[in-house]
C-alpha cells in the first residue's frame, strides 16, 4: 500500500511537470507570431501616398497654395478686387467727414462743366453713392435760382479712404450763349448724398443762369477721382 502511494504521486508530480511546460510552449509560440496592439489615444503613423493618418499637428496649418486669412482691421487696397474686403461697417461717408471743393471748368459745346469734389478727411473708409444736392447762394444766404437737375446716369459706390477723393460734374449752359438771366453767387452749397447738413465752397467762376432760357443747370452721380 505504501508503495502504490508513492508510486501514484509521483505519476501526478510528472504530469503536473508536463503540463507546465505545454504551458510556457504555448505563451511562447503566442508572443512571437501575434500582431502588436495600438495603444488607445496615440496617432497612427503617417502614410505617404497611401491615405494613411495624418500627424494631428497638420490640422491647423494652411493648405498648401493658399494664405491664411489676412489680420483683423486690415483690407486689401481698393480695386484689386482680391483679399480681404474693406471694411464695410463703416458704411456711408458723413457731411463732418468730407471736404468739398470746385475743379477748374472744362468748357466744350457751349457749355461750362465743374467738377464738384468730396474729399475724404477722415480717419476711416467711407462710401458715396448717387448723386450730390446743390444750390447757388449769395453772400446773405439765399439760394439763387432753382435746384439743380439730375442727369440720367447709373449710381455706383465709390470707397474712399482716407484722402482719396469722388466727384460728380455740375453743367451748365454758357449764359453769353443762351441768352441766359444770370446772377453771380459767393457761395455753392453742397450736400453729400443721404446727408442732411451741407457743405460750403466758395464759389469763383463768375455768374451763372438763374432764370429765362437754357437756365437749368445739371449734376450727374458721383464717381472715384477729382474729375480733372
């Protein structure tokens, strides 16, 4: 009996032996042929040409051939037509911001043609558009003749930075031709388009009609430049 015990548990110690070992086999065999994980929360690596993942880093850089969107407050110049626009909250310009002045005539056919000019002498950009009001005064303030007419024409906006001018043309047929009635103003009145309060320019080229035949005298709109 007491050899058939030994006998019995040595059998076990031998099959428990084999059976660690089929074990360390199999552990083995498993570590060398498996396929290595991705640890959750780390980038694939890139993959040139095949559509493979792109380094995170890459996602707030520019694409290549384009710029990046130009500094706030800043604005490409009128004209190109290109970047980033003008600053448009600024919107019509104001009597307080403009300066007016009269050009120097340009005759032709019989009649006399002024270029009248609003100049931007603000800090900030600011648009015209249509057609200027206008009146002839004398030196008590008051207005000679009837208001001027339109000529037909297409509005346009013009932007103005800051200096940079518009000018709409004041016509007139040429009173020694007409046979016009005449009156000699000190004073032309001008007021920006959609604006209350005018502006004042001395006037220096002489008389202009009033009353009687061809005595209209007409603006037309506003376009960029001094007119000269």
């Amino acid at each position: 009996m007491a050899y058939s015990s030994r006998s019995a548990q040595r059998g076990a110690l031998l099959a428990g032996a084999v059976a660690v070992l089929g074990l360390l086999t199999a552990c083995g065999s498993q570590d060398v042929n498996s396929t290595p994980q991705k640890v959750p929360g780390t980038a694939g690596p890139a993959t040139e040409g095949t559509g493979g993942s792109v380094p995170a880093s890459t996602s707030d850089s520019t694409p290549s051939g384009k710029t990046s969107s130009a500094a706030p407050g800043k604005a490409t110049p009128s004209g190109t037509g290109t970047g980033t626009k003008i600053d448009s909250a600024g919107g019509r310009c104001h009597t307080s911001e403009l300066r007016a002045s009269v050009g120097r005539n340009n005759p032709g056919a019989g009649q006399e043609n002024f270029p009248i000019v609003l100049t931007n002498k603000s800090a900030r950009t600011c648009t015209l558009r249509g057609y200027p009001g206008a009146a002839f005064v004398n030196a008590s303030g008051s207005q000679l003749g009837p208001d001027p007419k339109r000529s037909s024409g297409s509005p346009v906006t013009v932007t103005l930075r800051p200096g940079q001018s518009a000018w709409a043309g004041l016509t007139f047929s040429n009173p020694e031709v007409s046979g016009a009635d005449t009156a000699t103003p000190a004073t032309l009145v001008v007021t920006p388009p959609d604006e209350r309060d005018p502006l004042k320019v001395a006037w220096t080229a002489g008389a202009v009609p009033v009353s009687g035949n061809s005595s209209s005298v007409f603006l037309t709109v506003f376009g960029s430049g001094t007119g000269a």
